[in-house]
C-alpha cells in the first residue's frame, strides 16, 4: 500500500542554529539554543537540551546563511533524542516576511542539489 504524504510543503534535511524562546501562555519559561534537523515552510523539526511539551508555544530565530528567519510556532509532536537532547515537532504559526524569502529560496536551491545559497 503507497504511504501518503499529509504534509503541505516540502521538507528537507537541513541542520542549522536556532534560537527558541518557550512561552506558556505570554510567559517566557525559558530561552535555549538548538539547531533544526529538518525544515519546511509550514514547519521543522528541532533539536534542543531541554524537553518541550505538546501544545507549547515557541518563538525561533533561525539562522540562513548571514540572516535570520523569526518564527513563531506551536510544538506538535516531542521525542526524546541521542545525548540528552530532545527533538520536537513545530508547527509554524507566523514568519517574518524576509524569513519566508529565505526559507523559500534555501529550500529551493537544496531541492536543486547544492549546499546553500550563495548570500
């Protein structure tokens, strides 16, 4: 049986730096510095020294290349990962319009076979 994609957008393996700021309600619980282990313009998968609950919500700052994305997102789904990290599923909820830019080109430019953009 062919499995089905229920994603929108395309995801691809890219591992980068990130910056998360947890939120519970306007409450910031905590900052922490991590790194994406995939990405897509509606979502990423991220890697962090700390767990992250279902429902949280987040705010990233994501580096591409010299620049940065600023994401606000809501986690999805969490695991524990390798080496006391956990991973956890973001859902994003809104994007800076410079950040859709880049994401949208990064993605392109890595579906096309290459490391990175040249900036």
């Amino acid at each position: 049986m062919p499995v089905i994609e229920k994603r929108r957008h395309i995801r691809i393996n890219m591992v980068t730096p990130l910056e998360v700021k947890i939120y519970s309600g306007n409450k910031l619980m905590g900052e922490e510095k991590g790194r994406t282990l995939n990405i897509s313009q509606g979502g990423a998968l991220i890697e962090v020294p700390f767990p992250i609950d279902k429902g949280q919500q987040v705010a990233m700052t994501i580096s591409l290349g010299e620049e940065f994305a600023y994401i606000s997102g809501r986690v999805i789904h969490r695991r524990e990962g390798q080496s006391s990290t956990y991973q956890a599923g973001i859902e994003f909820l809104s994007i800076d319009e410079t950040g859709k830019k880049l994401l949208a080109q990064y993605i392109q430019i890595f579906m096309n076979g290459k490391k990175e953009p040249a900036l």
